[in-house]
C-alpha cells in the first residue's frame, strides 16, 4: 500500500522518535498543573469528560494558572499531531515491510494514525471552545469521541509495530 511516508529515509525514524519522546516528556510537565481531583490524569481527563457536567466540573478546578497551562497544551498539540503521525505511521510502515505479518495492516494502520490526528485536531477544538466559553452541548462528547477514536487508532498502530518488531527480533 502506497504511503507519503514511504518517500523519507528509513533511517529519519530514530530522530522522529528521539523527538516524540521528547515532547511527550514535556506534555508530562505541563499536565501537573492540570491534576486535581476531578481531573485525576490531567487534561486526559478533560478528554473524556463527555458531559456538560464533568467538563464543567473539571474546568472549575482548575485556577487560572491551570487554564493557561491547558490552553498552551491545546495549542501544542497541534504542532505534535504530525510528529507522532509520523513516527508511529513510519513505524506501522516498517513493520509492514520486515515480511513477518500483514503487510496490508501496516499500510492501513500508517493512514490510520493520521486519522487519528485529524480526531485528536477536532477533540482540542471542541476542547478550546469549552475552555474559552462554556461546556456546552455538543463540545464534551464531540471531545469524547474524538479522543475515543484517536487513542484506539494510535493504540491499534502501536501494538502492530510492537508486534512487527518482536516477530522481526525472534525471526532474526
């Protein structure tokens, strides 16, 4: 299956995932403000809210501080959706070529991390216009089910490359 991501260099995978883990690293610190008790893991918790009244809930326990800090990681994310899209399609891509599984799977699991960008895109917007406004209908669920549809897409991309890697290592 033909992928833009087959163009770059096998080798441009390393400094991707250097650079992901990195920025992953970072949303860890900027999420410590974001931890209280009605969002116990941070702005993940407000992902998930899914209701007027939880988004709400949530969003009073934050200080003003705390709202900066979820708005500079709304903002961010936008500028890691492709750098994780790319890392873990380049992975999905990799793992299709070792010979050791569904190569089909691979391909699709690659276009399918960018959908899940797209999602996680529209789950920060419905996100933003919570935390700028007021939770209202429809933005908890559409947040909800955006982030539903990303973490499954970017799980099911992760145990296929995980899976593709061990096989290759006992193949080898």
């Amino acid at each position: 299956m033909w992928h833009p991501l087959t163009a770059l260099p096998a080798n441009w995978f390393w400094p991707f995932l250097v650079l992901t883990l990195v920025v992953l690293a970072l949303f860890q610190v900027i999420d410590r403000p974001l931890k209280t008790p009605a969002a116990p893991v941070g702005i993940v918790s407000y992902e998930l809210a899914g209701s007027v009244e939880r988004a709400r809930a949530i969003l009073e326990s934050w200080d003003s501080r705390a709202r900066v800090y979820a708005g500079f990681s709304l903002g961010f994310d936008y500028l890691f959706m492709p750098l994780y899209a790319t890392t873990i399609g380049m992975a999905c891509l990799w793992g299709a070529r070792t010979g050791s599984g569904p190569a089909w799977l691979g391909g699709i699991l690659a276009w399918g991390v960018w959908v899940a960008a797209l999602c996680d895109g529209i789950e920060n917007y419905a996100l933003w216009r919570m935390l700028v406004g007021e939770p209202v209908a429809p933005w908890p669920a559409v947040a909800r089910v955006s982030a539903l549809a990303k973490f499954g897409l970017i799980l099911l991309a992760l145990v296929y490359a995980l899976v593709m890697a061990v096989l290759w290592v006992v193949g080898s």
